[in-house]
C-alpha cells in the first residue's frame, strides 16, 4: 500500500504507522549503548528523551498502543535529529528516517496553532521555494545588519529591555550578500585552472578533466559567499570544470526535519531535474545537512508509491542521483597528489575542528576531511573537545527550542575554551556546516571568545597562494 502524505481521515495512528513502512524499527533491541551519546539525554536525564525512549514512543505508536496527544509529541520534538545515536547503534536502527516519518505523520495528522501554520506557510513554502523573495531577504538582511541595530542590540543596555531568545538571534545572523550565487554562473561552464589531462582511446584524443556541479543551497546561495567561491575556485584548481545549474532549489532538509515532507517532496523532484541531465562525474555540496538530506531522497518516496506520487521517478533514478552527492571536502581528499602540486602558505597554524553532525554521523565523513586539513603545509589541525557532539542547531531547533538549544551550545562552548586552554595559539575553528558555523559563531560572539568560525573551505583557500599553482 502506499503512503499518502495529505491523507487526513480517520485512519487510525496504527495504521498510519503501518503505511508509512516503518519496520526497521524492530531493529531496536533496546540495548541503550545509543543513551551516553544523546545530547538531550545528558542535559535532561529522562529516558523519554533518549534514543531507546524516542524509539519506545515510535514503537508504541506503530504498534497502535499511544496515540498522537502532547505528552507522546513533545520528547520527539525535542530531538535535535542530530544522529549521533546511529552511530553508536551496534544493530543499525536508521534513527534519523524512523523519526523524519513520524514527523511527517505527527504533521499531518495533529492540529497546528495558527502562529506555527503561518510561519509554515510564509517561510517553508514561500520564502524556501522563491530565488527572488530570498535574495529580497538576503537584502533586507544585509541592510539591516549594516544599520548597526545587531549591534546596539547585542553591545549596549539596549539588550537588557529586550527578551533573551532575541538578542541571541542577533548574533545568529548569516553574513548575507544580497545576491545569489547560483544567479552569478548560472549554467557557465566553468574551465578548470589546470590544463586538461589527455588520454588516447581508439585513436582519439579526449580531455580527462571531471565534470561537476555545485549544488548552492538556499540561505547559502544568498549568504557567506566566500564558502561558494572558495569550493569553486578549489574545484577549478583540482581540474574539475564545475557547473552551477539556475534551475536548482532548496534541499528541503529543514522542511524533512520538521515533518513537511511533501514540500521536500516537492524540492527533490525539482533537484533531479535540475542535474540529472548534465552528465555529471559528482554534485559537491559543501553544506553538510544538505548533502545528508540530497544523499536520502529516497526516502521520501515510498518503493510501493504509485506513480502519481513519485513524479514518474524510480528508485534507480534517486540512487544514481544520491550516489553523485559528494562533501567538497571528502571530493577534495580523492586527489592527494593534485593537492600536493598545488602552492600553499607554509607558515605555521593551529586550526580547531568541529565535526558538523549530518557529515559524521548521516553521510558518516570523518576522518578524510580532518586528515585534508592537517596535511596542509604548516598547519596542525586539533579537534575541539567532544567535536563530534551536536552543537544545538539543528536546523531551525535553536528558535523553536532555545532553552535546550543554549543549554547544548554552552556545552560547546565550554568545549571549546577547554580545548583553547591547550592551544592557546589557535585563532580559527573550522566546521563545515553552515548551521553550526551560525550556532557556534552565535557562541562565540555571546560569550565574547576572541576567535574566529569559517568553513574549511574558506580556510583552504586562504591557504592557497594567489594563483595556487
Ligand atoms: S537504537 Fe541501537 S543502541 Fe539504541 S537502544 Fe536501540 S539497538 Fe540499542
Ligand atoms: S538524534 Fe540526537 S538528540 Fe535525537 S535521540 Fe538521537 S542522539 Fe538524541
């Protein structure tokens, strides 16, 4: 049977439950080795709010034993869907996507105050889906930002008249440019910076040079420009002829992880479009929430769906698109020996990482990107203490759940002046996920830490002497 997400009958949870293909979670065998890993489990001590409990919840809820009320709703929404218990899964429960269905079902079939539908309707399904409104905000920003008015909030008394939530979300705000990335190049080919490698095959001889796509994101496409630029001129430096198709949107992460699957339905369909036909060697995105969500798109798309419901798209068509989905920075470690030809700085530099969740523990990169960084020429690169702990972003979790939000971000933040006391020297982290480049600088600002956030890319270009080769 398939799994229709606008169905609002009377069907009960059990059978909601049933359609939405939820049989992995037998996979639990609630061995609770995923407990000490949970964020919300350290800072609230509840079982609810652990894995093993969340799953508990899911379980009762497909077996037909609980219902959709408030007190079963309230520990799943307080998941930061950060992963890390899948990675301390010893039976493979695929957390993330058991909780991402059951969003989507707790969405459709609970009633939304009126604040959360229009929020839903003027952000997710307006602003998410329109280049022009997001530039028209990367501008209103921009201006904004420039007034002055983030800082008289966050620097002066001004602050202290003004609820708490607020403040913090003046030093949350992305850098943003005003213009889009993806408008700038749209569908140029752009020419790598080395000349192409020549093969002879039949007699003929053909460029080797690979091709790839930037996928640019939404927020990103309009904000911390220098993370775009810095990928593409990397790419070019390595060989690769990049493209930046126009007709490409939205992820639709943020839409997943807080149950609007049908507009991440939505999204999906329009990215296929925009890259299948390019003929592409990889897609590299360096935001790493958004490489997880475009690496499962499968499974918004139930195998047994009708049609109608899958755009005309098969599962083939989803895993040769997701296999092409690739961090910049893990594409970046697949050629060693084109880096080492390239000319970098050699001074000396202690460089701070933090490990974005959705790259270590959804698309499970790790140890590739850290060894490209500690390889550079003169630079020693030192993970933050629990680096590879959530930093409370999450999506938009940090403004529908601030308190818990701040409690997981002062964690990190007490990683972080930790990890300085040993490395009083280091003047840079490095994290390679937009969200937590905003939560943690957000962190950092707050709490008036005299160090600078980037993302790894912005640093490796830094690295690069002018013309890098
Ligand atoms: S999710 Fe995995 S680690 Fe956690 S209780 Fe279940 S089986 Fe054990
Ligand atoms: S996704 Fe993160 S917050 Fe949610 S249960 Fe797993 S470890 Fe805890």
């Amino acid at each position: 049977m398939s799994f229709n997400f606008s169905q609002k009958t009377a069907v009960s949870t059990k059978e909601l439950f049933r359609q939405a293909e939820f049989d992995n979670i037998l996979k639990c065998v609630h061995c609770g080795l995923c407990l000490d890993s949970c964020p919300t489990y350290r800072e609230l001590d509840d079982e609810k709010d652990s894995p093993r409990g969340r799953l508990y919840i899911m379980r009762g809820l497909w077996e037909g034993e609980l219902e959709l009320e408030p007190s079963v709703i309230e520990p799943l929404s307080r998941c930061l869907d950060c992963r890390a218990c899948e990675s301390a899964c010893p039976s493979g429960v695929p957390y993330g996507e058991l909780l991402e269905k059951t969003r989507g079902i707790i969405l459709e079939n609970t009633p939304q105050s009126l604040k959360e539908k229009f929020l839903r309707r003027v952000l997710f399904k307006g602003l998410f889906r329109s280049d022009k409104l997001l530039i028209t905000a990367s501008w209103i920003l921009k201006i904004y930002s420039a007034s002055g008015l983030p800082k008289l909030i966050t620097k002066t008394i001004v602050g202290n008249f003004l609820p708490k939530s607020f403040v913090f979300q003046q030093h949350l705000l992305p850098e943003c440019s005003g213009k889009s990335f993806k408008r700038k190049y749209a569908d140029e080919i752009l020419p790598p910076f080395l000349p192409p490698e020549i093969e002879v095959i039949d007699s003929q001889i053909q460029k080797k040079n690979l091709r790839v796509a930037m996928f640019s994101g939404c927020i990103m496409d309009v904000s911390e420009t220098a993370v775009h630029e810095s990928t593409l001129t990397l790419l070019r430096h390595i060989g690769c002829e990049v493209v930046v198709p126009g007709n490409q949107g939205c992820c639709g992460a943020l839409h997943v992880h807080s149950g609007d699957r049908k507009t991440a339905q939505e999204f999906a369909l329009k990215n296929l479009a925009a890259f299948e036909p390019r003929h592409l060697d990889a897609i590299i995105t360096n935001a790493a929430g958004c490489g997880a969500q475009l690496q499962e798109y499968h499974h918004l798309f139930s195998e047994t769906n009708p049609e109608s419901e899958t755009g005309g798209k098969s599962a083939e068509n989803w895993i040769s698109f997701e296999n092409k989905i690739v961090d910049v920075l893990e594409f970046l470690s697949r050629f060693p020996e084109l880096l080492e030809k390239l000319s970098w700085r050699n001074d000396e530099d202690t460089v701070l990482y933090d490990a974005p969740c959705h790259l270590m523990h959804a698309q499970k990169v790790d140890e590739n990107p850290r060894k490209l960084l500690n390889n550079l020429p003169g630079v020693r690169l030192v993970p933050l203490n629990e680096s590879n702990w959530c930093c409370g972003s999450a999506g938009i979790y940090n403004i529908v759940q601030p308190e818990l939000s701040g409690a997981v971000l002062n964690r990190k933040i007490e990683s972080l002046r930790k990890t300085l006391v040993s490395n009083p020297k280091a003047t840079t982290i490095v994290t390679g996920n937009p969200g937590c480049l905003y939560q943690i600088r957000a962190g950092i600002r707050s709490n008036n830490i005299d160090i600078r956030i980037i993302h790894p890319v912005v640093y490796l270009a830094e690295r690069l002497k002018k013309n890098g080769i």
